[in-house]
C-alpha cells in the first residue's frame, strides 16, 4: 500500500486540513480583486475562459445538489444514470470478475477505458488492475461525493484538447472550494427485503485568514455485503424464468463432494461405495442426484453468491489556496481514499481432478485408480467450518496531489503552472486450496513409472476436513498491483488581439506526464506445475511510458453572431510501441442569429495510445464461456443423420456432445481456457467526432437543448473477439473460409482435445489471443435535453430536466476485409442500449421540496440469438427476441426545518421493479444481463433512506 513517507506525511497532512488544495483548472478564473463586469469561466472541452456556459460542444453538468436530488449513494451511481452511457460495464456485481472492487461508466458504448476521468482537470492514476483483464480504467468509486462541486460530462471525442483516451467523452470531476460553512451529512438506507444497509457520515467546510483560504471534505461510509440468499428469487435452483428448459446440471444441487468414472459417459460413484451416510458428515450437504448421472453430496449454492460487496471507504481531500498579490496565487490540493471490501463467489473454495497440475491428469481431468482399476475424477468443496474465512477481501488505496501557481502576466493573459502526483495501489487476498498439495494429500505418490496412476485416499477424501487437512493443503492467495501518473502543466490564455467583432482568445498549453503500473499474482497462481484448486487463473504486467503534449487553441469572432473555434494538439509517446506521434485537430462553430438561440457544430479528429495493460501484459489467464460453432455444426450433421466428414472415432467424440433432441445443440455448456499477452507492435486508435445541435431559450421557463453526434473509430485496440473468433475456426474447419493465412494462424491458437479423450473428446481445451488492431466502429446518434421551470405561486414552484439518447446507427467491421455490418445497431452481438432516458423531475412548496427521478433503459436483445448460423437450434431460436425497457425511480422528499438543517426520506427503486428476462434466461443466476443492467439496483430492490443535514 501507499506506505512511502511522502504519503504518510500527506495523510497526516489531511486530517489536518492544512494541506493542497486548488482552483480548477476548469474553474473560475477571475482574480481575487479584479473587477470585471461579466464572469468568465473555463468549461469542458476548451481552456478558453468564457462568458457563456453552452459552447461549441455539448457538455452535461450534474451538480452536488443533482446528485442528491437523483438519490444515490455514490458518484458512479449517479454517472451510471446519464443517458449517453449508453454501453456495458462491471462493477461488485460481477463476483468472479478480475476487478470486482472497482466501478466504471462506458459512455456511447466505446469502452470504459475509452472515457477521460479528469479531477479538476488532470488526469489521475488508473485503477492498478485491468477491467476485464484487459484495459486501463478509473475507479469512479475513489471519488466522494462529500467533496464534489459539480462534475461536467463531455460526451464526444476532445483528443485536440486533452490528448489519448478522450475518445469516447471526458469526465471532468471539479471539487469544492471557498466553502464558508460547515456541512454535516448523515444518511443510512435498507432494502425492504434486508441486506445491504448503507451507512454515510461526511463534513465539509472552510475557513479564510486574509489572503488564506483553506477548504476540506471528510466522507465515511459502510455498506453490507448482500448475498443471493437475502432474495426469495435468488435464492434456489428453480427461481429462474424457465427453470424446465435448463441444463439438467444446472437444476440440480451443485457437486460439493463427487467421485466418478467414465463408463460408456460420466458416470457419479455413489458415495455408499466409500461408506454409509457419508453425507451427514457435514451440515450444509445432502445426498444428491443428477438423474442422467447418479448420487453425490451437493447443496443448492444459488444464494451463496454476493451481489453487493461488504465494503467500508473513507475518503479526505482538503485545497488551499494562497493569494502572494492581486495578480498571482499558490494553489495546492489532495485527496485520499481507502477501501476494505469484501464478497463471496457461489462456488465456494474447491479442487477437482480437473485443476491439477500441467501434465498429470488424462484429459486434463482424469486419473487412473490402480486399486479399482477405473478412470477416476474427484471434485471438493470446502466449507468454512474446513477452511475458515471463504470471502475473498480487497484493499484499496488512491493518493493525489496537485500544486502550482496561477494568475495575470502580461496585464490580462491568465497563466497556469501545476504539477500533480496521483497513485493507486491494489492488494487482494483470500484462502485457496493448493491444487499440488491437495493432489499429494487425497491420492498420494504415483504408482512408479506413472505420472497419472494412484492408490487414492479415500478415507480422507470423503471426511471433513481437519486441522491437519487445513494446515496441509489451505493457503492464502494474494496478490497487489499499483499504478502511477505524474504530470506537469502549463498554460496561458488571453486575448491575442481585436477584430472588428471582438477580441481573438487563445490558449497555449504544455504537457509532460510518466505513468506506470505493476501487477503483481500470487506465484502460485500462474505456476502450471502447482497452481491452485480452482483452477484460479490472473493477468499479469509491468510497464512505464513518457508522454509530451503541446497543444493551442483559438476563438475567433467572425461576426457579432457568429465564433468559430480551433484547436490543434500534437502528442508524443515514449515508450516500446508503434505510437511515436499523433497530431489531432479541432473545429467548432458558434451561430447566435438571435438572443435566446445558439447554433453549434463541433468536429474533431482523436487518437487513443493503447492502454498501458495492453502492451505490456504478461502471460496472462482466463476462462470464458463462448459458443462452440463447429462442434454444434457438426451436431446439426449428425441429428439430420448427413455426413460429417469426420473419421468414425471423431464422429463418436461429437454425438456424444449432441442434445439429440435438438440439432444444433450440446448437451452442456462450453468453456475453455484461455491465455493472452501484451502487443508491443500495436499502433493507436483513431478517428472523429462531430456534433451538430442547438440551445434554445424557448421561453424564460424553457430550454431546449438538441445534438447530433457521430463518433468513429479505427484501429480499435481489443483482445481478438470471442465469437468471431471461433465463428472463423468453424469456418476453417468446414472449408467455408477462403483466407488460408487466417485459417493457419487461428487453427494454431485453438487447442482441442483428442478425439479418444473420455467425455471431452474434440471440445475446446485452450485458446490463445493477443491484442490487436481490429478495424472499425462508428456510432451516430442524438442526445435532447427539455428543462424546464414554472412558479404557481401558492401552489408552490415546478421543475424538469428530461435528457433523452438515442443511437441511430452502429457501423462495425471487425477486420480489414470483413464486411461492414451498418446494421450492427440491432445485432444481437451489441450489448449496449439503442436508448436511454434520465429525468428528473422536482416540485417545491413552503419548507417542503419532493424530488423524482426517472432511470429507463431501452430495449434490448433477450438470452437467445436469432442468427440462425451462430444459433442453428430451431427451438432455441424461436424464443429470441427483444425485451421491453427496463425503468426505475427514485423517490425524495425533503423537508426543511430552517436555514440550516433539513431531513430528507428517499425511496429508491419506487416500485421494486427487477432487471428485464425472459424464458430464454436458461443460464445462470441471477438470470439477467449483469453487463447491460445495473447489478446493486436490479438484486437490492426498493430501498429507503433517510438523510440529515446540518449547516454551522
């Protein structure tokens, strides 16, 4: 963790509120005792201070008081609501997932890691580990909503203003500052159902001495962890919306203690073989059945899962700001965040024959049993009373600083010089078995002059776990990893000269940033000759770059109605890539033919350096559930009794996989795993974005705010895709694929077994993908904006804010040469959403102010695919279809006991409503999409909160 003595020195540094703190760089930039009629302000998407707050470009602004208003509890929460983001995304909801600590918004469906976050500006570190295990991102939950002003969303590409990464949009988090109070906040919610309180505590204030001015914000909060089994509808195998049509694995309790031989198929040893009543040995299991299989101990673990982490943060940040004369400031700020979380995975701590070290077992999950003369497969679970502790916990920390000088030179050119300091560190651990020392413990040595050949013990495998047993084979897996940006600034704005319409503004800056990032497994954990018992796999990595920025803008009056903008910004990376240098540039346009209407254009041209993950990724592991189109290709043959083409021992390997029932499906679903590596041959991503809108003052109570947006990239930076990958392996196979170089390189990446293989004869075994530069996304839309504000006297004041977004067109092509699918849009490969809604509406009347928001998520493709080549299965395919929206409300009322103190009740998911499905849901729990849908609103259902709030 940040355990430097620099760190320690700011922390104590903080609780003192005597440390940084700032004016943004996107924030007011008058001068303490200048006079000036008309504030100028520095917004979003340009360094050029200005008069009016609607430029060339759209920028949505949610303030402190918007983020109360929409009732949630966090700053992603209340990102996660704006219409644009539009695109998938994890966070704790996702259990197994390589970042389950971690939270992030996918703005206009291109990529979390394709969205600036921004802190007064700058850029901070990313979090330590990759998304996904894949990409670079900010952990929107290190930010606090105790110390937040506002926070303004671009949401187009500005690479001519801020360089990589602001391909997408930026978020720019702006601070507090000059507070003159103090603010106390108390909030606490629950769910109507249990679990998952919330608990939060923050104070912010301020004090000023003469040219001294000092501001800090404290936040607390702790949240329960929340498990399946707190949901009546999460809580059992047979919650799901078409229990009957599920794998017969999946409607059965889960193999917590299970031995079996192959014997014409998998077939389960009856645990009366190694004794009577076996299975009362521990509590939480029970003699089981599989019908097509046979008896074991198992339990139904579909609750055990959480969804919601146990998590405790504190956060400190406190700015300073030091006026050394009327032209010129010191200015300084801090922030630091801690977390300790903690979840639970279903699937509880195991080990099974299928995880053992790399080249003993047949089939990569068989032994031979010498005393009985058989096949032998084992599987384990341990429960806590064997183990102890099954959570797994997370501790997270982020430190950032800033400190710098700005002010007047030159009479009234504003100039700016920082440097900043951010760093993030991640360590992560829980108990796991390991697999060489479980395989030593249940089985013993290897019969002489075999690798695969056991006398096991049995006794032991099928007792519960004692001491000596934990002491054995239980260890702790853990792992850290930590990143670091430092970057320095420079700039100067001003007017450059007077033109008939007006004065010509620019803007120089200058920019020089390092970052690196380190993570760092357990050595177990990539180590095929021990490795652990659950087949644990991780992503390892090690890199550090130079950046150098210089970019300028302009803003010309052309007429009294009429600003044109441009902008040009050249970037160098120093690093071992193909990226050296890329030159972005920038036009706006700016048309007031009236008062109370702006017509605006934007277009500018974006590069994206690859993340720093994807070039210097080491071997890294995973496993993913995929479609296996050949195999279910071949079934289609087989059912319809055609010829495969295939020898009569491969021909048996495939029927035995075929749900003969239906053609074109397996019996069970398919997963394989898989390894990836960095690319240091990749070369940036780049395009455009362009906007044309309007801001319309209809009348003093009306604004109407319309764009329409197109974002374009090339070159995209992604681990090959999954179903592309293995639709072009059957292809390949089939003899439907004419690139044969393409055939060569992906029939060499894919491993599968061989036919002979009891049970797993032909499936995928192991895949490898890199990164590459695939080819071409391209997303056009439109985002309206209606608010709106009415007093009715007596009857007390009335207001609106609807945003709406809609995608009119996704454009994808995933390789040169591939065709360009400009239908993509309604494919069900798209798993964002064609549209979204984020409203907010208020009423205010005496000491009484009530608040509604409104959430709606579009429709989208249900579990089912309708292609009829990637889903040959007729029956299958007749359920696809798309479902209806999806919408939630938030509900406040606030009553306000004087000038300075109010209470407020909130109602969070009014009416209790659950993520969209359908009968296609035949997957796992929690049967809906994890990665479209918020997970914490969908499983917490309504929830209440109540809030006080102090003023001193």
């Amino acid at each position: 963790m940040l355990n430097s003595k620099l760190s320690l020195a700011i922390k104590t540094a903080l609780f003192g509120s005597m440390v940084f703190s700032s004016q943004s760089a996107i924030a007011n930039n008058d001068q303490k005792g200048a006079d000036k009629e008309i504030e100028r302000i520095v917004t979003t998407g340009s360094r050029i201070s200005r008069a009016d707050i609607e430029g060339p470009s759209p920028v949505v602004v949610m303030t402190a008081e918007d983020i109360d208003a929409k009732g949630f509890n966090n700053v992603f929460e209340a990102i996660q609501s704006l219409s644009s983001a539009t695109g998938s995304t994890q966070g704790q909801g996702y259990t197994n997932s390589f970042t389950p600590n971690a939270e992030t918004v996918n703005l206009r469906g291109m990529g979390a890691n394709r969205t600036l976050v921004l802190l007064n500006g700058r850029r901070v570190a990313n979090y330590p580990r990759a998304f996904n295990g894949q990409n670079n991102v900010f952990n929107l939950s290190s930010i606090s909503a105790a110390s937040i002003s506002r926070i303004e969303i671009l949401t187009g590409g500005s690479s001519a203003v801020y360089g990589s990464d602001a391909i997408a949009g930026v978020v720019n988090i702006i601070t507090k500052t000059e507070m003159d109070d103090v603010t106390v906040r108390l909030r606490h919610s629950t769910s109507d159902q249990g679990g998952g309180d919330n608990s939060k505590f923050s104070i912010a204030g301020g004090l000023s001495q003469g040219d001294l001015n000092v501001s800090y914000a404290l936040e607390y909060s702790k949240q329960d962890m929340l498990l399946g089994s707190e949901r009546d509808w999460l809580d059992d195998n047979y919650d799901g919306p078409n229990t009957e049509k599920e794998p017969e694995y999946q409607r059965v309790n889960q193999r917590n203690i299970m031995a079996a031989t192959f014997d014409g198929g998998f077939k389960y040893l009856h645990p009366n073989e190694f004794g009577n009543n076996v299975c009362d040995q521990w509590d939480e299991y029970a003699l089981s059945e599989r019908p097509s299989r046979g008896f074991y101990c198992g339990k139904d673990t579909t609750g055990d899962s959480s969804y919601i982490n146990d998590r405790e943060q504190l956060s400190l940040y406190t700015n300073l700001t030091y006026q050394l004369s009327n032209n010129h400031e010191f200015f300084a700020e801090a922030l630091y965040w801690d977390s300790e979380a903690k979840n639970r995975g279903g699937y509880g701590i195991g080990w099974g024959t299928d995880r053992l070290p790399e080249g003993i077992a047949i089939g990569d999950q068989w032994l031979w049993d010498a005393t009985n003369e058989r096949y032998l497969y084992l599987t384990r679970t341990f429960s806590p009373a064997e183990v102890g502790d099954v959570r797994a916990h997370f501790e997270d920390e982020m430190l950032y600083s800033a400190a710098g000088f700005k002010g007047l030179i030159f009479d009234d050119w504003n100039y700016e010089v920082s440097l900043s300091h951010s760093a993030s560190d991640s360590f992560e651990y829980e108990n796991l078995i390991a697999s060489d020392k479980a395989l030593d413990y249940f089985l013993g040595q290897p019969i002489a002059g075999t690798v695969n050949e056991f006398n096991p013990n049995f006794a032991r495998f099928w007792r519960p776990l004692d001491q000596a047993g934990r002491d054995a084979i239980v260890e702790v897996n853990d792992s850290s990893a930590d990143a670091s940006v430092t970057t320095v600034n420079g700039s100067i704005t001003g007017a450059l000269f007077e033109l008939p319409a007006g004065a010509v503004d620019f803007a120089l800056a200058l920019e020089w940033s390092t970052e690196d990032y380190a993570i760092r497994v357990d050595p177990r954990t990539l180590d095929k000759t021990t490795g652990w018992g659950n087949g644990l796999t991780g992503t390892e990595g090690k890199g550090e770059r130079d950046r150098y920025g210089a970019a300028l803008e302009f803003r010309l009056p052309v007429t009294e109605q009429l600003l044109a903008s441009i902008a040009g910004r050249y970037d160098y990376y120093d690093d071992e890539t193909a990226v050296d240098g890329a030159f972005t540039y920038q036009l706006g346009l700016e048309y007031r033919p009236i008062d109370t209407l702006l017509m605006r254009a934007n277009y500018g041209t974006t590069f994206r350096a690859p993340d720093i993950h994807q070039v210097f990724a080491g071997p890294s592991g995973f496993y993913e559930s995929f479609t296996d189109y050949w195999l279910e290709s071949k079934c289609v043959q087989i059912v319809n009794q055609q010829s495969t083409g295939l020898s009569a021992v491969e021909n048996d390997a495939v029927s035995y996989h075929c749900d003969m029932d239906s053609a074109g499906k397996l019996r069970e679903g398919q997963r394989y795993q898989g390894t990836r590596t960095g690319n240091k041959d990749l070369k940036e991503e780049t395009g455009y974005s362009a906007t044309l809108g309007f801001v319309w003052s209809v009348t003093e109570e009306i604004d109407l705010i319309a764009d329409l947006y197109r974002i374009r990239i090339k070159d995209q930076v992604e681990s090959w895709d999954t179903d592309h990958f293995f639709t072009t392996e059957a292809k390949c196979r089939n003899g439907q694929e004419p690139n044969q170089a393409l055939c060569d390189d992906v029939l060499n990446r894919i491993k599968r077994f061989d036919a002979a293989q009891p049970d797993v004869g032909l499936k995928v075994n192991t895949a490898h993908t890199t990164y590459i530069n695939q080819s071409l996304k391209e997303q056009t839309g439109f985002d309206i904006n209606l608010k709106a504000g009415f007093d009715f006297g007596t009857y007390g004041e009335f207001d609106m804010d609807l945003k709406f977004t809609h995608v009119l067109e996704v454009v994808n092509q995933q390789f040169p040469g591939d065709a360009i699918d400009k239908e993509y849009r309604d494919n069900y490969l798209n798993n964002d959403f064609r549209s979204r809604w984020d409203n907010k509406f208020g009423w205010r009347i005496n000491d009484w102010l009530v608040q509604l928001q409104q959430t709606r998520f579009g429709s989208s493709w249900n579990y089912e695919d309708p292609d009829k080549i990637r889903n040959p299965s007729d029956e299958k395919r007749a359920l696809a279809a798309r479902m209806k929206p999806w919408l939630i409300y938030n509900l406040g009322v606030t009553y306000i006991l004087n000038d300075n103190h109010n209470i407020k009740l909130g109602v969070n998911n009014l009416r209790d409503s659950r993520a969209r499905n359908d009968k296609s849901y035949t997957g796992d729990d929690p049967w809906f999409n994890r990665g479209r849908y918020p997970v914490t609103t969908a499983v917490m259902g309504r929830t209440f909160s109540l809030e006080w709030v102090g003023k001193f």
